[in-house]
C-alpha cells in the first residue's frame, strides 16, 4: 500500500466511500501492518528538537490516530514521529455527522470533528502497553466540550499523560470546540500553561503548544513572548483554519477547520512571524499544506525544525513520509547542506 502507484489504483475506491468511513478502514488496515520501527537514526535527517531525537523530521500530525490506536504503525511507514489524539479527559462523540469533507479540486479538507474520541482512560490503558517502545510518540490534548472548567481539563490530561508521553501537546487552536481558541489570549494562556506545568510534577515530558494561523500580530508576539518564558518544548505552528481562501470544490462552504493545499501559504507565513517573534530560540513545527518534499524544504528553511502533515497523504497515500524523506537527502544535497539542522532557518 505505500507504493504511490498502488495507491493511485485504488484510490478512486477510496474516494467512493464516505470520508469518514474511508477513515475508520485505514485504521483498520494499518493495524495489520508489518514490519520493524526503527530507532535513532546517525542520518542528515535526524534532528533534536526539546531533548527528543527523532530519526527525521518528518511526523504525522494529530487527527489521524485520534485515540492512540496504531502509533507504532505510523511510524512503521517512515514517519519520524507519530502524534496521536486529540484526547480529552471523558469521552465525547463530536459534533453531528457529516463532519469530514474532502476538496478534490483543491487537495484540501475541511473538517468540524469536534474533538471525538474514546477518553483519556482507554487510551492511556491502550498507550502505555507501548511505552519504553522505539519510536517517539506524542500526545495532543484537549478539553471536553461541555467541561466547566477546561484549564482544569488540560491539568488533569498531563497528569494522565505524561508519564507515557514523548511529548505532549496542548492544543489551544481547534476552531471546532467553541470558545476553545480564546484560551490563546494572553491572560488566558499564562493561566493555563501553569497549570499544565504544575501538573507535569516529575515527568519531564516536553510541552508543546499548537496554534492556529489565524491570529494577529500581537498575538503572535505575545504567544512567543509566553512560550519563551515558560520554556515550551516547541511551538507547532499551525492548526486548521477557518479562513476561506478561492476554493473550486463544491464542499467549499461547509463550516470547520480548512487544511490541505490552500492552507499553506497562510501557515508559512505564520512561522516565518513566529521565527522572528522567538528569535528562533524556541523549536517550530512547520504544519499546514505540506505535500511534497519542496514544502517541507520551504518550511524548514522558513525555521521549522521538524514538519508536521495528515491532508496531504489523503491525496498522495501511506508513502508520502518516505517519499519527502528521499526527497529531503536531495536537497540538501543540491543546496550543500550536511545535516537538516544546518538547513532550519537558512532561507
């Protein structure tokens, strides 16, 4: 199934069933997926990123693998690293079907999920069976929808989380859980990311902080200027959007989170301001319209130190992680690059 030509055959197949359910049959596929995950690579990819090695930089972002079900095999088709989630603490279904749309004629997605999932209890159960495992694996976290109080939400999710975490990620920037984005405002995201510290105790997991691209700029030097203080791991820069640039397919004015191609001048653009706002003393995760090996190139001379993708391998397939790796050995080679950490910020 990685081979992109396969793909391409049965893709059309694929695309038939409703997205949703072309979802839960790829989990189901990869569950039976074969083969080794590899650990720490001495390659010009490997990159250290918040005291993390991860063998190149090249990771899926969360959505795919929301409850932490087949991380092992993600990073079995060539993924530097898996995130999994989001999760929250209590299950919740989301928001009422349909809810995930695909945009052939723009290799896009729109989606209004809503943060579904089966709860922090099942997956932690289900995530510490690999824990000690090769392989990084991170873990998105959220709150519940109708929680009273979501700092105490998040708190109570590091506390779950950490002990079997590579990393966490705090994820402020979903457009799909209302009121949820007002949690990046300044007073708000102090409060917030102290609780999440607080609540870390021993474990020394790092915290990253997932933003949205649709921000101004004081937010974003005032979210720069937090997560320098409270020493953030990374920042991943960025989620979905709710902006809607042209767009040719008939799904085009369905409400929700926008990813895929026609987000990824915006989400360039974000990381190159949040590059200048953090003086590239923070680690960023460039996330948003990334397909080929030339995007993420782009992304990681823009100041991205890994990449993050999901839309992109709709569209192109399981193969795609190996194929931007293949692509990123070549150019550095053309441009005169002998690691990847060379290359971050170099444009």
């Amino acid at each position: 199934m990685a081979c992109p030509m396969l793909y391409e055959l049965v893709k059309k197949a694929v695309f038939a069933i409703d997205p949703e359910r072309a979802h839960g049959l790829a989990l189901r596929s990869l569950r039976l997926l074969p083969g080794k995950i590899s650990g720490s690579s001495d390659s010009k990819l490997t990159a250290t990123v918040a005291g993390l090695s991860f063998p190149n930089p090249v990771g899926l972002a969360a959505g795919f693998d929301k409850d932490g079900e087949v991380p092992d095999a993600i990073l079995r088709l060539g993924f530097g690293f898996a995130e999994v989630g989001s999760i929250t603490p209590r299950p919740q279904t989301g928001n009422r079907r349909p809810r995930l749309f695909r945009l052939e004629a723009d290799q896009a997605v729109i989606n209004r999920m809503g943060f579904n999932n089966g709860g922090a209890e099942a997956a932690a159960r289900r995530l510490s069976k690999r824990h000690g495992k090769p392989g990084i694996v991170g873990i998105n976290i959220g709150a519940n929808k109708d929680s009273n109080d979501r700092v105490a939400d998040y708190a109570e999710m590091t506390r779950i989380m950490a002990p079997i975490a590579s990393y966490l990620t705090v994820n402020i920037s979903s457009p799909n859980t209302p009121g949820l984005r007002a949690l990046q405002d300044e007073a708000a995201l102090t409060t917030l990311l102290d609780a999440v510290i607080e609540a870390r105790g021993i474990h020394h997991v790092p915290i990253f902080l997932k933003v949205a691209p649709d921000l101004e700029p004081a937010d974003i030097d005032a979210i720069a200027r937090i997560a320098l203080d409270k020493k953030l791991g990374a920042l991943i820069v960025s989620n979905t959007t709710i902006a809607r640039p042209p767009l040719n397919s008939p799904h085009a004015s369905e409400a929700g989170g926008l990813s895929g191609a026609p987000l990824k001048e915006l989400a360039l653009t974000r990381l190159r301001e949040f590059r200048k706002a953090t003086g590239g003393a923070l680690p960023l995760i460039g996330v948003g319209g990334i397909a080929t090996a030339e995007d993420a190139w782009e992304r990681i001379r823009a100041g991205a130190s890994l990449i993050q993708l999901y839309s992109a391998m709709v569209y192109a397939g399981p193969g795609i992680a190996r194929q931007i790796t293949r692509g990123l050995e070549q150019l550095m080679e053309r441009d005169g690059f002998s690691s990847i950490t060379e290359a971050v910020g170099s444009e």
